[in-house]
C-alpha cells in the first residue's frame, strides 16, 4: 500500500474524519506503514489531521482544494 492508496481513501470521503484504524483496516497496511505514509501525506500539505477525543489517536480527511 502507498501513498496513493490513502489518498484515494480520504478522497472518496472528503467531508468525513476517518482514524489511523479505519485506514489500516480497510487498507490492510501495517500500522508502521500507515504512521510514515500519513507523516508524509501530512508534511506535504495533502492531508489534514486532528486529534480524536475519544482516545489518543488522529482522525484524518484529505485537505480541501482552495480555488
């Protein structure tokens, strides 16, 4: 799984916050995998993260394209 493959996730979700979890499990991608594939994602400005206040994970959604 690549880059590519999260990316195309959050796409198809552009409105929802979607956890670490949800993304590895409907990726099967190992957690390792999933951490640097989303630093990069996030680093480059693609994505958008925020905390999850139910525990200490992240939610995740693609970042809106400003016009």
């Amino acid at each position: 799984m690549s880059q590519q493959d999260i990316l195309e996730l959050l796409e198809n979700h552009p409105e929802q916050w979607i956890s670490g979890k949800d993304i590895n499990q409907n990726l099967k991608i190992s957690s390792g995998a999933l951490s640097s594939n989303l630093k990069r994602l996030r680093r480059a400005g693609m994505i958008e993260v925020r905390s999850n206040n139910v525990n200490t994970g992240f939610l995740y959604r693609v970042r809106k394209k400003v016009n």
